[in-house]
C-alpha cells in the first residue's frame, strides 16, 4: 500500500440474507484526490461507504483507512479512526430531535473542548458554506429534502475531517445548488486536502470532482479509472452511464 | 403441536435472554466512563418530570377510589378509624409501585420503543456511530438509568398524592381534619414498608427502560417496525413488570420478614 493511501479496501466481501451486496471489490484512494462511485441503484455502493465507515464489517476481506484496517480495531479505535472521517448519508440523517445548527454543533461539542460560543460561530460557518446560514434554529422536520442534505453536509464538514464520505450530495438539489455542492467539495479538496469519497448518480457532476471515477454492477467493481479513460470502456454498462447525462 | 408449542416456548426464551443480556450489558457500560451525564439529566427529565401529571391525576383518583372501597368494607366491622391507615399501607406496600410500573411503561416505554426505532430507521443511530458516538451508551445506557432513577421517586409521589386523594374523599364524607387524617395514615406505615417496595421499582425501571430500549434499536422493516416496537414494548414491559412483581414480592418477604405482618 502506497504512504499517501487514504482509503484502501481488500477483496471486500459482505452478503445480506443470502444475497451477495460485494463481491471481491478492492480499490485504492489516494490522499487529497476524489474518488466517485458511480452504479445503478441497490448495486452496493453506499454499502461500501459504510464499509469504510466502520458502520458495516465485511464477511471476508479488509478495509484500511489511513494504513489501518478498521475491521480489526475495537469500538473505542473505531471511534478514533472516525473522528478524522465525515459521513453524509443518503437521507441526511439529521437528529430530528435538536435544531439544525445543534446538529452541525454536535461532533464539535462531542469532541472538542471549545467553548459554547465558538462552536456556534463555527457551525454557523459550515452552514454558510452550504447556504444554510439563516437556518440554524430551525429543526430538520421543517427543511426540504435538499436542505436536509445541505444541513448532513455541514455536520459531515463540522470537524474538518481529512476524509469526507458523501452519499448522493445532488440527490433532490436543483442544478444550480449542485453546482455550488460541487465546488464546495472541489474547494475543501484544494484548500484542505480533503479525500474526497462521493456516491453519485449525477454523471456531470462526478466528471467535474472526481480524480477517479468507479463503476459497481452487481455488488463487483466493473471499471475504474478517470473519466477519460471510463468513456473509453468497451464495458456496456460503463458506456452507458458515462454517456448518460443523468443528474440526481 | 407439541412442536409448535415447543418452537414458541423456544422464541420466547430466546428472546428474553436476548433482552436479558442486553440489560446487562447496559448496566456494566454504566459504570464505564465517558458517563454522558447531559443526556441522562436530559432523559431523567423527559421520564421524570414529563411524567408527573399522569402520576399525580392517576395518584389522587386511586386515593379517592382505595378510600371509597376501603370505607365500603371496613364500616361493616365499625373500623372506619383504620381507613387511612390501611390505605397508606395498600398504596405504599403494593398499588403506588406497581401502578406507578405500569404506567409508566405505558407512556414511557412506548415513548423510547418508538423514538428509538425511528432513529434506527432514518440512520440516526448510525449517524451517531459515525459521529464516533456510542450509540449504546448514548441512547440506551442513559434511558435505562433514567428509568431507574425515575420510577422511585414516581412511585413516592404516587403513594402521597394517593394518600391526598384519599383524603380528599374522607373529608368530604366524615369532615376529617388533615391534621388527624396524616396521622392515623402513617401510624401504620413503617420504613419496611416504604423503602423494599419503592426500591423494587428500580427492577421495574430497569425492564422498561431494557424493553423498550432493546425493541426500538434492534428495529427493522420500516415505519412498520417502529409501529411494531413501540406497541410491544408496551405490552412486554407491562407482563414482565406484573411477573416480575410477584418473585420482589416473595423476595421482600424473604429479606424483610417483617413487612410480610
């Protein structure tokens, strides 16, 4: 494994009552760069960001995350380990029971030692950066789908995390709000150097972040490459969704 | 049939050591740091103090009740001047724990089972894993200690507003003073009686908060589940609660031999 590895799974494995979700993938993310894996729905790929999470352990092969395999650490590791990551999930996944700027705030309060009135200003910042700025005491129950994922993406960005996992960020966003997702990621990427892990069914907006772009089919990796080299596969079902312009 | 009894038996021992050993594992996450004390005062406030209007109605109607049918009874034998002392014993002894018991796993057990499931459902609680929090020690350890810290002191206001109640009705009806009516209430009632029967509701906190805990975060199938969850922990809190009441019982019996008299 290269020292500049981020992320790395190892012949990743995992089934769910019998029906194989990952089959034998393995990939490598360099540290800073945008990996996006893209896939028709149910093939497995928030599956995999929850392998690299730690949320899900795979039935056979490892997951390294910065050099360590996760599937072998204890809870308390796990915790340390996911510190240094952020997760958006699919639904956002807000605690609908506190405000949308106590949801930002939390990781800070959780695992900082910063006083009150910093943490504020500092969610504050990270809902600006999603355009939430006027949003922070309302709850979640009251913001759109789109605003909700805007919201998990300013509590995934809370702890400044060296690696951001992203799960669909333009799923229910207008274009122009994609766009702005997107240079967002691409600004934490060149500022930060952020590694970036992005689900996306939005082929515009993965040629415009990725480094790298993955193709998974039937829970097995069938491409990987940049997007060059992706348009250039004789795979059918690669060339089908790099040909689609399919946004959301 | 003989299999079919055997495999139900089977399930439910199956899952009563599931729900068993989920508590316990609970209890020894307890006493190991971090102690995530916001939350519990946050959850003993939600069990606790939310729950106070429910126990206080329900209090001074079954004072008002007890008294009506202790008054029933004992006037055919003339004792009337026992009224409030037998029913100080019978709420103290027996209907104030397990009513307050009951009650609360009808409001707080459905209460936790579904917000719980709800969190599950909508990756809440693999939010906060992600978050590197505990989801364990956040939302379960801190509802099954806030149960238990809760239901004590639920029951002993239960028991002195029943005793209100049941003053209330015993004024109205004979014009007793308050002064007289305290009295005669608590010459009967002694510390052995209080304090094993307020104690075991500890043993009721600790199932409800177990129940309703392990039914929302093991969760599956959708809103359906958290349905599911919620409704059930009501009706398993409240068996196990009724079983469970019966062995304190004899086991208070056992260890205070004198409040069996």
């Amino acid at each position: 494994m290269r020292r500049d590895t981020a992320v790395r799974l190892e012949r990743v494995t995992k089934a769910f009552g019998g029906r194989r979700i990952l089959d034998d993938v393995s990939f490598e993310i360099a540290r800073g760069t945008a990996f996006c894996l893209l896939g028709r729905s149910g093939t497995g790929k928030s599956v995999t960001l929850k392998h690299i999470v730690g949320l899900i352990k795979p039935d056979r092969g490892s997951v390294y995350v910065e050099g360590e395999d996760i599937t072998a650490l204890e809870s308390r590791e796990l915790a340390r380990i996911r510190r240094r990551m952020g997760f958006l999930f699919q639904n956002a996944a807000l605690f609908d029971s506190i405000s949308v700027g106590e949801n930002v705030a939390f990781p800070l309060r959780r695992h900082t030692a910063l006083p009150d009135g910093e943490i504020r200003k500092r969610a504050l910042e990270k809902l600006d950066q999603v355009g939430l700025a006027d949003d922070y005491k309302k709850m979640p129950a009251a913001l759109s789908g789109g605003m909700r994922k805007r919201a998990g993406l300013a509590r995934a960005m809370a702890l400044d995390p060296p690696i951001l996992l992203v799960d669909e960020p333009s799923a229910g966003l207008d274009p122009i709000t994609t766009g702005e997702i997107d240079e967002l990621l691409l600004t934490l990427k060149k500022r930060a150097g952020t590694t970036l892990v992005v689900v996306t069914h939005n082929i515009p907006s993965a040629r415009r972040v990725g480094d790298e772009l993955a193709v998974i089919e039937g829970g097995i990796l069938i491409a990987k490459g940049t997007a060059a080299d992706l348009d250039r596969s004789s795979e059918p079902t690669v060339h089908d969704f790099m040909q689609s312009s399919g946004a959301g | 049939m003989v299999e079919l009894i055997g495999k139900q038996v089977a399930a439910i021992l199956g899952w009563t050591g599931a729900v068993f050993v989920f508590g316990v594992r609970a209890l020894r996450e307890a006493v190991r740091p971090p102690f995530e004390l916001r939350e519990l005062t946050r959850q003993v406030f939600e069990v606790g103090w939310r729950s106070l209007p429910l126990i206080v109605a329900a209090g001074l109607a079954i004072g008002v009740v007890l008294s009506m049918h202790t008054r029933a009874s004992l006037e055919r034998f003339g004792a009337e001047a026992l009224i409030p002392g037998g029913l100080a014993l019978a709420l103290v002894r027996e209907t104030g724990p397990l009513v307050t018991g009951l009650l609360l796993a009808g409001r707080v057990g459905a209460g936790i089972g579904a917000e719980l499931g709800a969190m599950r459902v909508t990756e809440q609680i693999d939010a906060l894993e992600a978050t590197a929090v505990d989801s364990f020690k956040y939302l379960v350890v801190t509802r099954i200690l806030a149960c238990m810290i809760a239901l004590p002191i639920l029951t002993t206001v239960m028991n002195f507003t029943g005793i209100i109640g049941g003053f209330l009705a015993e004024t109205v009806i004979t014009g007793m003073s308050f002064r007289l009516y305290f009295h005669r209430a608590f010459s009967l009632v002694e510390m052995t009686d209080y304090v094993p029967a307020t104690l075991k509701t500890m043993v009721f906190g600790f199932i409800i908060g177990t129940v309703a805990s392990y039914l929302g975060y093991t969760t599956e199938q959708g809103t359906e589940g958290v349905g599911r969850a919620s409704t059930r922990s009501v009706v398993l809190a409240s068996i196990l609660i009724i079983v469970c009441n019966v062995v304190l019982v004899k086991m208070t019996f056992f260890v205070f031999p004198e409040a069996a008299g």
